[in-house]
C-alpha cells in the first residue's frame, strides 16, 4: 500500500515533506501567514508535483516563491490562461517552473504545480496569505492552521475535483509556529488548541506581542489561536499608507482605510425574541455524516450530533410559527411537502422522522434543494430562516452562493460546517450573500451551543439601517470599496474598506461616522483617522480590500445581463495590480537561469480514478473516516508524475472524471438498511426531549428518571392544590438551573418557553418551588426561573 501522507510519484514512491513553517502576524484584526514548505525529491527521475490544498474562502493570496538550492523564484500574478501556456512551455522544454491557481468553482481550493524537480533536488515553497480573523461567541479573535496544508492523503476525486480528508494522526511531520501581534487597542490574552511557549508583551501597554508554538509539535489537527482585546467592541479605524511605486489615484498607490464595527448589544435586547418565523433546517445525509466528530473515544457520529440538534432546535421553537426538514445528498427529501405551523403533532411527527435519519443519501449536493425553497411561497410576517449543516464541498459552490444572493431579500441564511472538512468557501459565503452568520464545529467542539447561538440570533433583533458618511478636508475624497451590509447579529463584526484619494493642504484629519438602527433606536458612532498614514504596513489593508472589490465583480461577472468579459478585465487588472489571487489569475513563476534541461520522451500518466477512490475507502475506514461524501478542506496532496508532462488533472477533467465514480458509490450506499438511533445519553436531551411544543413536562416514571427519582418519590411530594404538568415542569426548571447551567445556551429556549407556559398557569409558586427544591436538594429562586 502507498503512503498517503506524502506527495506520490509515479512508482507510488513518497516525495517526502521534510517540514513546515509558518510566521503569522497579526494586526488589529487581520492577519498576514507565510507558510514554508520543505520537499526533497528522493526519486532516480526528475518529477513534477501537482497538488492540491484548501485556504480560508476569505483570503488573499499574496505571495508565492520557490527556492531551488541558492535561486529563488518569485511568481508574478498574470492572467490564468497565459500562466498556464507559460507553465506547460516551460515544463515541456525541461525548465523549471512553478504555477499557484484558484479553482474557478471555489475560491478555497487551489492547486500547485512544481515542475522538474530534478533527483535529489530540495525545494522549499513559501506562499503568503493575508485574511480577515473572525470574531468567536466570547468575542475572541480566532485563526484557524489548518493541518490539511500538509500533504497526508491520496484522495478520492469528487465532482469539483475535490479529495477526501484522512486523518492525520500518522503523520510524522513537526511545525514551528511564530506569531506577532500588533492593536491599537490592549491584547487581554491569547489561547491556543495546541501548546504555545509564554506571551511575551513587547511594550508597556500590552499592544505588542510575540508567542511560539511549543517546539516539537506534532500537526495532526488543525492549529486554532483564540486573540483576546480588552474592548472588543469598541469601534476603530485604521488607514494604511499606499505603495510609493504604485500611481497616485490607483488602489495601491492611494491610502486605504479599514473600519471595524461590532456593535455591542444592551441587555433588554438581548432578551427580546421573536415569536414568529419560518425556520427550515436543511441537513447534509451524505456519507461522511457517519465520520466522528473527532478523533477521541467518546466522539459522536456526525448524522448523531445533528439528530440531537434538531431535537433541540425542534423543542426551542415558538408555538405558531412554520418549519420543516430537508435532508440532501445526491437526492433530497423533505418532512412536509411545504412548512407546517408549529404545533404538538407536527412537532412529534417531525421528531419520529428525526430518530430514523441516517447519513445514506450519497454524496453533498445542495443546490436542487435550495432552489425547491426558494420555489415555495414565503409566509406573512413569518420571515424565512435556513438553517444549513453540511460537512462536505459541492463542486458547484459558486452556482449556490448566486442562488443565495437572489433570494437574500426573501431569507436568511445561517450555516454550519461540520467537522474539518467542511468548506469556508461555502459556509461562510452562504451566510455572507444570505445576510446570516456563519459555524464551524471542530475539533472536540459541541455542535448543539453554536447552533442554538445562531437560533438566539435568528430570533434577535438586527442592526440594520447601516450607513457610512464622512468627514475630509477640501481636496480629499473618500470612495467606499465594501459592498453594503444589510445587517449585523450580536457576536458579528462588519470591516469596511475605502480608498483615500487626493490631499489637504491644511488639515491631516478626516473623521467617518457609522449610523444604524438597533430595535428601532438609533445609533452613531464617530471615529477620528489621520490622512497622513506611517508607510510599515505591508499592504495587508490594501491587498483586502483589493480582495473585497475582486469578490464583489465576480459575483457581478455571473449576474444575468452583466458584459462578462469587460468585467473580466477589470478583476485581471486589479488583481495583477494588487498582486493578489483571483479566479482569473494565476501565480506563474520560471527559473529561467537554470542551465540544465531535462531530455527525453514526454511521459503521459494519469492516475486511474477506480483504484484512487478504492484507496481512500481502505484509508479512512480504520481510522473511523468514512468512503462517501466529498468534505472541503482537504489535504495537499496528489500526484506526482513522471517528468515533463503537461497537466492531465485541471479543475474541469477532475470534474467530469469522478461524477461517474461517485455515482456508483452512491447507489451501494442508498441500499444499506437504516437503523435505529440509540436512546439519548445526555441528561439534558433525555429532559429535553420530554417537553412539550407549549413548554410544559407531564408527571411521569421518565421524568422522574432524569431527576434520578421515582415517579412515586416525585409525585408524593407534590401538594394537592398544584397540577401534575405545572409541578413537573417547576421541576424541570429547578434541574436545569441547578444541575445543567453550564449548558444554559443549549437549553435556554426550552427554559423560555417551559417559563412562559408556567405563567400563564396562575398559580402560586412560592411553596412550589421551596418544595421542589427539598426534592431536588438545591436553592433556585423563582426568579432565577423567569416564573
């Protein structure tokens, strides 16, 4: 059997990874990675690696170099079509050369072609990206190292040429980790998932920093950095100084400016909830819902951790509204021919459905189930709410995002990708273009808090009514290079970027406030920026903001009725200007002073798809990973072919090639028998999966087991004047608040509603509650019971 953790050449030989490094440096909140990878080519024949690896949907590549002994090759970003006949020219005549492309169906996908490494040769691939760190439920900043740029793994090929993940447990690889943060506002701290050496402030005021990963560690899971600030909700602005080579009034040349907005919500607002709306929870059944969540013993299935989701999310909605299920893989079906209203019945009818899901429905697409939703009617003053889980990537990503997009004015979209598989393109774009917010579950992560957090803001009220006006001296001109943002939900930040164009003879201050509504009520925020920017920035403002404006025109380049190729143009040109990637560009570098051509017969080698796809089945299996489903992120790897050929496996043929495949996997797995979810573990969803659509518990031996009692010791200490259903759902309140409050965020609408149905009860509650918690042995008040 191959080794699947490294590159493989031709004779299923490895082309060893020799080690990584990677410098991150953070500013305010963004952040610039250089990743250094280290290859030898311990082959007898020159070689050509082609692999492929995931980056975060948002990010900007930047800079891409190779160092072939003492040579250093920088690449330079051109338009995709030449890069590629430049590389193919180059490889085809013995040169070395190397080619960095976005996938043009996923902006998280790229692939890496290293031609002519000669035997023996070393080479060392360093590649920068800058991106935006996103804001996490505790307000930290988090930045995420995904393990799978290692290369570990012989794929499976998808529909989008997009190969499974295996876990890396094996690999021998080691990382060092460096990382530099600079704020205007004072670093609280900084956790990580993994061991990092002691922060160490390098000034007084605690707004420089430096900390290493422990030495030695081993990259067999994703590295997550968590950046805590001090006011994270304060408002700020940040401007950049321009390239001094670049022309004054381009992007590049110009001053940029980067405001971050994450409002704050009061308290009153916080509690105060919707009671209507149409939610419909749409859930990936493909076959690598029956990975783990993770590694560890005790981890879940993923179709298991999504089952009791939906039963918490199925007993957290208001009596009233509409809802329904849809499940998706290469077909998709639905609970209800269309949303029903919310009630006893359809509750417990969707819940019987809930237990028998199963993850056989074949592989991830989306797309037909979208478009059956949006086909259906939306109901008065019943907003539409998806709620979307998938642990995969669909081959069609952008197709979907734009599907999203035209409906974003009927809905919002709130997404959760499951596992490390999961794609940022399509998580994060679906919740971006659906005005909704975005999850990841990784790791040891629990997938019920993240889902009910997002629930609370699908519930909330918004920030919207956002606009942006500015103040500048006579001569300056401030242009706006953000799309709009329609709304923001408490825990989402908004950065905006705009371009600083001419210059003020007196003045070196301009000021820009930030307007928005918050229940109705209006806010303002003003922020000071100087006009006069230190010239240490590294572009990082810059070449995002470049990457804002690029997304933006290739969402309008796929909009009906746009003039595609002039629009085209204008994403060539910014992108070769900014020097940043895009789906029309490429990174194309040639080691033109290398002397020695390699000579011989152009050797064609495909790598079969069959035997591929039968490789990753016997990979993961053991390791608890599944054989169908196509996840995201995945890693480097995969093939390394005889040298000099042209490439055989672009994103179009890998495309076509593993449809047919895929197919007939799905097929095997639709026949398998579904079986029976095992009963509830968790006291919580035992508890929570007794109550009522209205809210209430009944009295019974189930009950009464939660509590670990029973149902003649709870029954006889209730007094006679107290209905059964009201001392029982007291009861249950008690538990929770007592015993359960380090899951409040799991529980806290059942607890809303259970509270709301008690008063409407009228009935005296102050012995109930004394009495209840003798039962119980706590102290809970009535109002920490919201009764």
């Amino acid at each position: 059997m191959v080794n699947c953790c490294d590159l493989v050449s031709e004779k299923n030989e490895p082309v060893p990874l020799k080690s990584i490094s990677v410098e991150l440096q953070v500013r305010d909140h963004v952040a610039s990675v250089s990743s250094c990878l280290q290859y030898v080519n311990e082959e007898e024949r020159p070689l050509e690696a082609v692999f492929v690896f995931p980056l975060p949907a948002d990010a900007a590549v930047c800079h891409f170099s190779a160092r072939i002994g003492e040579q250093e090759i920088v690449a330079e970003v051109q338009d995709k079509q030449s890069a590629r006949d430049q590389y193919d020219d180059a490889v085809s005549s013995g040169q070395q050369a190397f080619l960095l492309e976005e996938s043009e169906e996923s902006s998280d996908v790229f692939k890496l072609s290293v031609g002519c490494l000669s035997p023996g040769q070393k080479a060392s691939i360093t590649i920068v990206y800058i991106i935006e760190l996103s804001v996490q439920a505790d307000d930290a900043l988090r930045f995420c190292l995904p393990a799978v740029l290692n290369p570990r793994y012989t794929p499976a090929v998808s529909a989008a040429g997009v190969p499974e993940v295996s876990s890396a447990s094996v690999i021998p690889y080691t990382l060092s980790l460096s990382v530099e943060v600079r704020s205007s506002d004072r670093i609280s701290k900084l956790e990580s998932s993994c061991p990092l050496d002691p922060l160490e402030f390098l000034d007084a005021q605690h707004t420089h920093a430096t900390v290493n990963l422990t030495a030695g560690h081993r990259f067999d899971k994703d590295v997550e950095l968590f950046l805590y600030y001090e006011n994270s909700h304060q408002p700020s602005a940040v401007v950049e100084a321009g390239a001094s080579a670049a022309p004054s009034g381009s992007l590049m040349g110009d001053p940029a400016l980067m405001i971050s907005l994450y409002p704050e919500f009061p308290a009153d607002v916080m509690s105060s909830l919707a009671s209507r709306g149409e939610f419909i929870f749409v859930v990936d059944r493909s076959g690598s819902m029956d990975c783990k969540m993770h590694h560890g013993n005790d981890a879940q299935m993923r179709i298991e951790s999504a089952r009791d989701t939906l039963l918490l999310l199925l007993k957290s909605l208001p009596m009233g509204c509409y809802f329904n299920i849809y499940g998706f893989g290469s077909h998709f079906e639905s609970f209800f021919p269309q949303s029903v209203v919310y009630s006893e019945d359809t509750m417990e009818e969707a819940l019987k459905r809930v237990k028998s899901m199963s993850a056989d429905m074949g592989g991830t697409e989306i797309l037909q189930p979208l478009k059956h939703i949006y086909s259906q009617p939306c109901y008065p003053d019943h907003p539409r709410q998806l709620f979307i889980f998938t642990d995969g990537e669909v081959w069609n990503t952008k197709e979907v995002l734009d599907l999203v997009k035209r409906h974003v004015y009927s809905h919002r979209c709130f997404s959760f990708g499951i596992g490390e598989g999961a794609s940022t393109a399509l998580i994060t774009g679906m919740a971006r273009e659906g005005s909704g917010h975005a999850q990841f579950i990784t790791g040891t992560d629990r997938m019920q808090p993240k889902v009910m957090q997002s629930l609370r803001f699908a519930l909330q009220p918004a920030v919207d009514n956002i606009s942006v006006d500015w103040t500048v001296p006579e001569g300056v001109k401030v242009d706006m290079l953000s799309s709009s943002i329609n709304t923001l939900f408490q825990g989402q930040r908004a950065l905006i970027y705009a371009q600083i164009k001419g210059q003020s003879s007196g003045k070196k201050e301009g000021a820009v406030t930030v307007k928005y509504k918050l229940k109705d009520q209006p806010v303002t925020n003003q922020l000071q920026f100087t006009l006069q920017p230190t010239e240490d920035t590294g572009l990082t403002i810059h070449r995002l903001a470049a990457r804002s404006v690029i997304r933006s025109l290739e969402l309008e380049e796929r909009a009906e009725g746009a003039d595609a190729e002039n629009v085209r143009k204008r994403i060539v040109e910014l992108s070769v200007q900014a020097g940043v990637s895009s789906a029309h560009t490429a990174f194309i570098g040639i080691n033109k002073d290398h002397n020695q051509t390699v000579k011989g017969p152009l050797l064609q080698r495909r790598v079969p798809v069959a035997h591929m796809l039968q490789m990753s089945m016997m990979q993961c299996q053991p390791m608890g990973m599944c054989a169908l489903g196509f996840p995201s992120l995945f890693s480097g790897m995969v093939v390394q072919r005889a040298r000099p050929m042209a490439l055989q496996m672009d994103f179009d043929s890998t495309m076509h090639y593993s449809m047919a495949s895929s197919n007939s996997m799905i097929e095997s797995d639709d026949e398998s028998d579904q079986t029976e979810a095992e009963p509830l573990k968790d006291p919580v969803l035992q508890l929570v999966s007794l109550q009522k659509a209205t809210g209430c518990w009944e009295l019974n031996a189930s009950l009464a087991a939660v509590f670990g009692k029973t149902e003649d010791e709870v029954t006889n200490q209730k007094t006679a004047q107290v209905d059964g259903s009201v001392w029982a759902t007291v009861l249950a309140l008690i538990w929770l608040y007592a015993f359960k409050s380090d899951q409040q965020v799991e529980w806290q609408f059942v607890a809303m509603k259970a509270a709301s149905w008690v008063r409407s009860q009228k009935h005296s509650l102050s012995q109930c509650v004394c009495d209840g918690n003798a039962l119980l042995g706590c102290q809970v008040t009535e109002d920490m019971l919201g009764i």
